[in-house]
C-alpha cells in the first residue's frame, strides 16, 4: 500500500509539473534592463517569435534596446491545451511579462497578424505603449485577401493556368468571412512567393542562410499551428477586423503609430499601403524597395535605423 501511495502521489506531482510547463510562455529577453524596451509580437496565429529572434533580436539590442520576444500561448514553443486563443488572454500574457521583465512602457513591434494584436493592446493598454510599429502588418484583411486574389489571378492568367484559376474562381465565391476563405488565400500567396522578395539583398541572403544553419529556425521557422487561427477566428472574427478607427482613435489620443512595409509584399496592393500612410503621416510610413512581408530580414539596415529615428 505505502509503495501505491508513494505512486499515486508522484504521478499527481508529474501532472501538476506538466501542467505548469505546458502553460509556461516561451520568452527570451536581449540586451542591458535599463535599456528602451522593445517588445516583439510575431505574426500568425499559429506562428512562433524564431525568425525575428535568431535573425534580429540580438542585433537590435546591441544598439542599445532591451528587446523582448515571446511566442504566444498556444502557438510556437509555449503550448498550452487550455489557452483560450483571445485578445483578453493575450493582453494578460503581456502584461505577465512586462512585470518579469521589469518593463513599464514598451515599443510594441507587430508583425502581420502581431500587429493586429499590437493596435488592440495599445487601445486598451496605452499607458503601457511607447509606440507601435507595424511591420507588415493588415488593417483589413479582407481588403488583402482580395489582393491576393486579383495579383493570383494575373500571375495563372499569364501562366496558362487554368487549374489554379478554376481555385481562384471558386475562392470568389466563397464566404469570405469562413475561415477556409482566409486560409485558401494565403495558400496561394504562399506558393506564388508573395512573402520574399525577388531579388534578396547580400544583407538579407545572410540572414536568410541562417534558416538552413541555425537549429532553433531549422525547427520553429516554418512551423505552423492550426489550433491558433481557429480559435482567433472563432473568438475575435480576426479575418474580418478592420483596423483604421482603431489606428484614428489611437492617433487622436497620442499614441504614436509608425509603419514598415515592402513593396514586394503581396499581402497589400500600393493603394493599402497609400491609404494607411494616409492616416498615419508621410513621415510616419516606410515603403521600402526589393523588400517583402519580413522586413527586419529584407532590410534589416533600414529597419534598425527607422526605429531609432522614431524612438
């Protein structure tokens, strides 16, 4: 009997252990506390902070940032079956790790779908928001969604591609506010490159080696969950959210709200990135040349240097 007890207690305490770990968020900080901090937000749902973290992070803190990155609960490399893929979640997550990193305002960093998330936390955290920069990131997905569609279109037009336009057909006549929409969308500016530029600069073919070389990218890099886009979808209709009233509001309130994005980016046509400019100020927006949707990899140089003008 004493030896079942000493069995049943010490599978109870591996439970209660494996709990605690599986609600563990991946977090990693860079550079001296004292320094202006810089939170990162990666994109998604369903991705991981890799890319920024073993291509970016530590060459940003060396110019005098604390830079903290994060994968979000459930995605990445802080799995969690009970995480509850919201914004309410999310934004507690943050906050925990502002306090672990002893950080009391923050640049928040979003990337694509981060900076969805970056407009939100700022709308209900600005006291804890220095600034945001969107790095590629949507205002309206739907509005890229149909960009996607029309730049695919000409792309199998050209081509003689009558299988992928009978896709796209379909696609137009699909619910666009369904989740299969979005992810359909996607699929096709996946394989027709729309997320890297053509011509990468030498900078960026280095750090573009790195995803063959480096064991954390080789790993988490192309890693996808599917749990994190349907539950953001079922809980807060992301595919749907158009941010500009949010970005007015912030803007009208004294945020401060820049903008980073490539010209190679297929997510957005010029009139999206033209319309945001539009909102936050010529000076305020960055549209960069033989650069795609990672714009800290495509033009690292600049982006290093914008966010120091705008600090």
């Amino acid at each position: 009997m004493p030896t079942l007890r000493i069995l049943f207690l010490f599978t109870i305490n591996l439970i209660i252990i494996g709990a605690a770990i599986a609600q563990e968020l991946y977090s990693k900080s860079f550079g001296e506390k004292q320094n202006p901090a810089i939170v990162y937000l990666h994109g998604g749902p369903g991705y991981n902070c890799s890319s920024f973290e073993r291509t970016t992070a530590q060459t940003l803190a060396d110019e005098g940032y604390h830079v903290i990155v994060y994968d979000r609960r459930g995605e990445g490399r802080s799995q969690d079956s009970k995480a509850l893929y919201n914004f309410e979640q999310t934004f507690e997550d943050l906050n925990t790790l502002y306090v672990k990193y002893g950080v009391k305002q923050a640049t928040v960093l979003g990337h694509s779908f981060g900076g969805m998330a970056a407009i939100k936390y700022a709308e209900q955290f600005p006291e804890k928001v220095n600034s945001i920069v969107l790095i590629g990131a949507p205002v309206s997905l739907q509005e890229s969604f149909k960009t996607i569609i029309a730049s695919c279109k000409v792309i199998y037009t050209e081509k003689g591609d009558e299988t992928n336009l009978a896709y796209i057909a379909k696609l137009e006549v699909m619910d666009t506010t369904s989740l299969m929409y979005g992810s359909y969308c996607f699929m096709h500016a996946m394989q027709n490159g729309f997320y890297s530029p053509a011509q990468p600069s030498e900078e960026a073919l280095q750090l573009y080696g790195l995803f063959r070389t480096d064991s954390v990218l080789i790993q988490y890099a192309s890693k996808m969950g599917y749990e994190a886009p349907q539950g953001f979808w079922t809980n807060e209709h992301y595919t749907t959210m158009d941010m500009t009233q949010e970005l007015e509001l912030l803007l009208e309130n004294g945020v401060k709200v820049y903008g980073l994005y490539g010209k190679e980016d297929g997510l957005y046509s010029v009139s999206q990135v033209m319309a945001l400019q539009e909102i936050l100020g010529a000076d305020n927006l960055m549209y960069l040349d033989n650069c795609s949707h990672s714009v800290y990899i495509d033009q690292q140089t600049i982006f290093i240097n914008a966010l120091k003008e705008w600090d």
